[in-house]
C-alpha cells in the first residue's frame, strides 16, 4: 500500500519531469509536458485520497468522483484537475500540438493551484 | 415412514404434511381398546393460507443500468446542451461500476468549459452511489463522425452533425 509521501514524491517527480521539457523545450515532444503535468496532479490527488483514509481507489477513470466527495476544502480545486486530465488525454489520443506558452499556462493556471491547495490541505 | 410421525393425506390440495409426534407423547398402545372403537370418517384435509413474516431481502445484485443512471444522463444531458457549442453526449456504462460522459463540444471556450465541468461536479454531488468518468472533447479533434461505443449499456444524446460547425 502507498503511503501518501509516496504519492507526494511521485507527484513531485512527475512536476519535476514537466518542467526539465519545459526548460529544454523541444516541440516535438510537448505533448509529454502536458502529460506529466496531469499524472503530477493525480499523484497529488491520490495523496490527499490517503490522508482521507479513504477506500482504496480500484478503478483509476473514477479517481475524480472520490477525489470531489473527500475534498472538504473551500477552494475549489475539481476545475483545475479536469481541465489537465482533458489536455492529457488530447495530448494522448488527439494528437494536439502545444506551444510552449500553452505548457506553461496549464502548470501556472491549474496545476500550481491544485498542488498548492493539496499541500494546503494536507498541512505541509 | 418413522412411526413416530402422523400423516394426513389432504386430496383436495394433493399437499402431504408430515408432523413429527412428540415424543413424550408416545405411549405403550393397549390393543384391548381397538377393539372398542369404530371407523371414524376424516374430513378433508382443509390447507389454509397462513400469513407469515416477510422473508429478509435478498443480498444485493446490481442491477444494470441502475435507475439512478438513467437520472443521472436525463440531468446531465439536460443541463449540458444549454451550454454553447455543445455538439453532442456518448454516455457508457463499463466495467460494472463507472459511468463514462463525452462531451463532444466546438468551440470550446473558457466560459463553456468552466460551465460543463460545474455540471460535472454537480452530477457527482446529485448521485453518490455513482461513479464517474467525464470527458471534454473538442469535436473537431475526433476521429470520424460518429463515437464508437463501448461494451455494454449506452446512450447518445446528439444535436445535429458531430462535426457541424467544426473546423
């Protein structure tokens, strides 16, 4: 069973890993920044999952219902997870291609946000 | 058949019950009374119906779809084609648990995207024995025209041409 600071240092290397691409920007690979930003927020996610003490999670496509029915904070953090879960998945399956500028808004704009509201929660 | 037990032929319900004689009711027969007494014709055996306590309910066995999901798609198929450039809904239920919800959209602004995703939240909120999948989708970024289903239960709520407008 993962505890949630293995899920907080795998969040970390997953951000960590979006932002050595963002910094050695190479365009033909931009869609794995993207990609890196959403498995950062679900790791960060999945810590607060266990700080809940919640079941565990059996089926991954539902992580957002459990995810939204534990979070007990103000801030409303549901937008910012879905948003880089749809750019994920557009980067996957779509084939969608990304600016630099695009990266950077999707880490400052929503996953920033969401960490900072994880952390928040989970007193660190 | 034990000797211990009495039957009773009942023809009019084709029903035999067999009642165990108490046994501290068993007693040494003294054959010099049969001879004092006669035939006795019995009466049918009349069966009525006796009311008994409600059997506990089953375990639960899900049902599939489960009416709530129904619900769940008329709401969230309602309030999502309010929201602009909505195109069209893929609803599947897979796996045995999750419910999966495409929306197809084009263009996809900020205002639409912030609005579906509230309905998407709100959807969570309204139906707690559920679980969900959401996806946005920009409608000119999928593969051809129309979804291609997974296994098992699903519904599509369309508005004219996935690609109508797209582009």
């Amino acid at each position: 069973m993962r505890t949630l600071d293995d899920h907080l240092q795998q969040a970390k290397k997953n951000e960590q890993f979006a932002n050595r691409l963002i910094q050695s920007w190479d365009a033909e690979f931009a869609e794995w920044a993207v990609v890196a930003l959403f498995y950062a927020a679900a790791h960060y996610g999945r810590a607060y999952i266990v700080h809940c003490g919640a079941k565990t999670i059996t089926n991954h496509p539902g992580f957002e219902s459990y995810f939204r029915r534990n979070w007990t904070s103000s801030s409303d953090v549901f937008p910012h997870y879905r948003r880089l879960k749809d750019e994920s998945e557009r980067a996957r399956y779509d084939c969608a291609r990304y600016t630099k500028a695009d990266v950077i808004s999707f880490r400052d704009g929503y996953l920033v946000p969401f960490r900072s509201a994880i952390l928040a929660a989970l007193g660190r | 058949m034990d000797s211990n037990c009495i039957s009773f032929s009942a023809p009019s319900s084709e029903i035999t019950l067999i009642i165990p004689r108490p046994k501290d009711k068993v007693q040494e027969t003294d054959r010099s009374v049969t001879t004092k007494v006669g035939f006795v014709v019995l009466e049918p055996w009349r069966v009525s119906a006796v009311e008994v306590s409600p059997m506990p309910p089953p375990a639960p066995v899900p049902m599939y779809p489960k009416p709530s999901v129904h619900l769940a798609v008329e709401q969230f198929v309602q309030n999502v084609a309010n929201v602009k450039g909505v195109k069209c809904i893929a609803v599947e239920e897979a796996e045995g648990q999750i419910v999966h919800f495409t929306t197809f959209a084009d263009p996809v602004s900020e205002q639409s995207r912030a609005e579906i995703y509230a309905i998407e939240a709100a959807t969570i909120d309204a139906f707690p024995d559920l679980v969900f999948d959401f996806h946005l989708r920009l409608a000119s970024e999928a593969e051809g025209g129309t979804p291609i289903p997974i296994p098992g239960q699903r519904f599509f709520a369309v508005w004219g041409d996935l690609h109508e407008n797209a582009g």
